[in-house]
C-alpha cells in the first residue's frame, strides 16, 4: 500500500510509538492494541519505546477550552521528529481536523478489504463483498472541514455561512498520493467530483487528475460523489484507489465500513508530506458503551497492523496480527456489533476478545 506515502524503513526492531488513548471507549480499545503489540514484541523480538501524551477531544476541552491542545501538539511533533508513529483513540470535537491541519496530516489512507471470516454477520450480502480491496485516499487539508465559517443575524434571520477552497497545490498533493498507490496496484484511480453541483471545484479536481495521471503513468476515471456512494454498495470490487475531497471521502470511507461488516472494524492512517504517520480507526468515541467491555476493538488492532507495515515496515508481524484475528472470527467469538442474524456465535467483551487474540498470535505466526 505504501506507494512511496511513507518512508521506506526496513523491519526496522526498534519502535518509537507515540499513544494517545484518546476518550470513551479510546482508552479500552487503544489497551486492547498495546496487549497485542505485546505478545508481538515478546514473539519477535521488537524493542519498543512507548510514549503517552495527554488529554484529547471532548476532555480536553473542558480543562484547556480546545479539543487539540499545544501540549499534544508538541508530544505528536517530538515522536515525529524521533522518527516515531502515533497510535491515537478517539477524540471528539474539532480534535480529528484541528490535529490534521496543524501538523499538516494532509493525506488519510483508509483500506476497505473486507474479511471473508466475517461473511455471516453485517448489513451487506457476502456477494457484495467478495474480491473487494480498495483504498479511500482522502484529502485532510483542505474543502469544507477546514474552510471558515459565522453564524450571525441578518434583519432578524440567523444565517449560517461557510466558506471553503481548494488550491490546486493541495489538489496535486492528494492526487499525486492516490497516483503512486494505484501505480502500485491495477493502475487506476476513481476521482470523485460533483460536476453540477459544484462545478469549478469539481473542473479542478478533474484537470489536476488528468495532468497527475500522464505523470505517473495511471488512468484517472471521474466519478460523482453520489454514484461514487452507490457504487461502493453496489459493485465495489469493480473499484481499487479511490481519491476524494476531505467530505466526500469521509461519507464515502464510512459507508465503505458497511462492508467491512462492522463501522467498528474501520481504521486509517493519516500522513504528512515526509510520511509521519498517525493511525486511527475510522469510528468515534462511541461514548455510550464507554466502560462497559461492549467495543470491537479491531478497527484500533487494525490500524497498529497498518502502522506496523507502513511506517515500520514490519510485514511479517501485521500479517500476522490479521491472521490472529481472522483465526478468533472463524472459531466463533465475536463482540456484539459482530453478532450474525442467527446467532450461533459466542458473543465476548472487548477484554475477552482481545484475549483470545493474543493467544492466536502463537498459533498463527
């Protein structure tokens, strides 16, 4: 998948890792990865430094008054500079676009492969999800989530504004990303626009596409936001490298986690222009089942597997982190959102499946 987004570092056995376990059901499902990069280490002997920043999102605001504050800010920087990665749970608020546009994560890579272990359980015919592997490559840095906007009065009215941009700077950052990755894999990149409903934008987007393409020697396809969602329903093994602004590809990668059976099982990673890295799942906090063992804890298990092999370039271990898991689906255990319509699973809490997959470690390496 790394298509030159990140840097090239070999197996490396020291590991810089910077934690923010973030809040609600964060500090369980961000537990559950550290256990299994545990039993990793331990079977593979990896040394690694783990770091713990501070408060973020919602609690972070009601002691800073800021959902990112310059204390994270400065710990995310240090690991960087370290040549570290940062494993972060959940925030709310404006933490997940403040920390993109001031650390300048202005590329989130988020894979849709579904696990064929899990054909029995989820709202989306297994039909729908065979062959299916494809990547949202989406813009963080600029579009609507990172424009300016008031509420204010006018005659009496309360009006909302909003203004965003895209330059075509940026525009060539995300696609040039999207291109080395689809060069990389079948060669093809889907751009997702709106051409009537927001034409020059959407005249932009499609031009700077065009001229990355022939650069990198791959075919740009435009395709409609709203299409763009039915396809990745209705045909999307028919789909590989998809590049979108930052809300389409938000709608897009979370409609895309149906298929994954579970918006729990949803993760990303999101890069700056030297390849730092912060990975994270693509669901929120999920407040109401904090502390009640209720999570799904892969989505979080996935993006450590993702940052082993892309930052780390530990192939063999997120391999067999993923092995580990397929291996609990496909015995029956399961957490709730997993549950199949018929039942004939044994449901277990985030602790106990995270359990159950430390111990398949040994016996899928």
């Amino acid at each position: 998948m790394r298509g030159n987004i990140t840097p090239a570092i070999t197996d490396a056995r020291k590991l810089l890792i910077g934690v923010l376990p973030g809040e609600g059901v964060g500090p369980e499902v961000i537990a559950s990865a550290l256990a299994v990069l545990d039993a990793v280490a331990a079977g593979s002997g990896l040394e690694v430094d783990l770091r713990t920043g501070g408060a973020i999102g919602l609690d972070a605001e009601r002691v800073a008054g800021r959902a990112l504050t310059d204390e994270v800010c400065n710990f995310i920087a240090d690991i960087f500079d370290q040549g570290g990665a940062i494993l972060c749970g959940p925030g709310g608020g404006r933490f997940v676009y403040d920390l993109r546009r001031r650390i300048n994560l202005a590329v989130k890579l988020s894979p849709i492969r579904p696990s064929r272990a899990l054909d029995d359980c989820g709202a989306i015919h297994p039909r729908a999800r065979q062959g299916v592997d494809l990547i949202v490559v989406r813009d963080n840095a600029g579009g609507v989530y990172q424009g300016r906007w008031s509420l204010c009065a006018d005659n009496g009215t309360r009006v909302a504004r909003h203004e965003f941009e895209y330059n075509q700077v940026d525009i060539e950052r995300i696609l040039t990303a999207g291109a080395r990755i689809a060069r990389h894999r079948q060669g093809v990149m889907h751009v997702v626009v709106k051409r009537s409903g927001v034409p020059t934008i959407s005249q932009l987007w499609e031009d700077v596409a065009a001229e990355v393409a022939r650069a990198h020697d791959v075919t740009a396809v435009a395709l409609d936001f709203d299409f763009a969602a039915y396809h990745v329903i209705h045909n999307a093994a028919a789909l590989d490298v998809i590049v979108a602004p930052n809300m389409c590809g938000d709608v897009l990668a979370d409609v895309a986690a149906a298929l994954l059976a579970s918006r729990g099982m949803s993760y990303s990673g999101n890069y700056d222009d030297q390849g730092h890295a912060v990975y994270q799942t693509n669901h929120g906090a999920a407040y109401d089942l904090a502390g009640r063992d209720l999570a799904n804890p892969c989505g979080q298990i996935h993006s450590l597997a993702m940052m082993l092999h892309e930052t780390f370039g530990l192939t063999r271990e997120a391999q067999q982190i993923e092995r580990a898991m397929e291996h609990v689906w496909r015995r029956g255990l399961r957490t709730a959102d997993l549950a199949p319509a018929d039942g004939g699973h044994t449901i277990v809490g985030t602790r106990a499946l995270t359990d159950h997959i430390v111990q398949a470690l040994d016996a899928t390496a």
